[in-house]
C-alpha cells in the first residue's frame, strides 16, 4: 500500500515539477543556437546606449509581441522534432519522417531569418553608434 501511495505522489508531483522547469534556451529545448542574439542585450542595455523615449517605447513594443512570436514557433519545432524521434523509434514510413525533417528545417529556417529581420529592426530604430555598441555588447564585434 505505500509503495502504491508513493507512486501516486510520484505521478502527481512530477508533471508538475517538469513544466516548472521549462527550457529557456533554443538549446535547451533541443534547437540550435541562436545566430545572433540582440534585443535581451539591448533590454539589459537601454540606459547604457542612451536609448531615447522613442527608442524605449519601440523596444517595449517589440518585447510585448515578439519573443512569445518566437518562443511559440521554438515550442513547435521542439515539439515536431520530438515528432520525428517518435516516428524513428517506430520505424514511421520514410515519407512521414521526411516530410517531419522538412517541417523541422522550415521552422529552423524560419527561426534564422526571425533573427535577421530583428537585427534589421533594430539597426533601423537604433543610430549607427548605438547599433554598433549594440553589437559590442553582444559580444558579436
């Protein structure tokens, strides 16, 4: 009977547990690193590169939609790939697990290119000076 009492605890708990823990990195949900990394910088970083009113409300905007943009599409391309684990331990007919890797490859594409288009936003919001510590800061120059 304890032992049953145990494993029910168990049960209860350990899902709990695990989505206390959600990944926080690409990588930790299976992803690949990210290229490039600028706006947790800049949101660290807004008083020391000199951001005007304008430029902070640009980024309160910016942070208001876009990482739960990107983080849904990390979620879903975590979730195809684990897909595509599935259909491998299965030995899913090889058309369904190509047809998973290119969804997996849309996605990480698409990931990539979310990237460049926030560099692009940023280096348009941002003066060239303020870009180019942007970057520094970074550790990407």
């Amino acid at each position: 009977m304890t032992r049953l009492l145990r494993a029910a605890t168990l049960a209860l708990i350990l899902p709990g547990a695990a989505l206390a823990q959600t990944p926080a990195t690409p990588q930790d949900k299976g992803l690949s690193a990210p290229v490039i990394l600028l706006t947790p910088v800049l949101a660290k970083n807004a008083d020391a590169l000199g951001l005007t009113a304008e430029q902070r409300e640009a980024l309160k905007s910016f942070l208001a939609v876009m990482p739960a943009r990107r983080g849904a599409l990390e979620d879903e391309t975590a979730a195809l790939r684990a897909q595509m684990q599935a259909a491998i331990v299965a030995n899913a007919p090889a058309a369904e697990r190509e047809a998973l890797a290119r969804q997996i490859g849309d996605n990480e594409t698409r990931l990539i290119l979310m990237r460049s288009a926030c560099a692009d936003h940023w280096r348009s919001v941002l003066t060239a000076d303020q870009f180019a510590q942007l970057l520094q800061l970074a550790g990407v120059n």
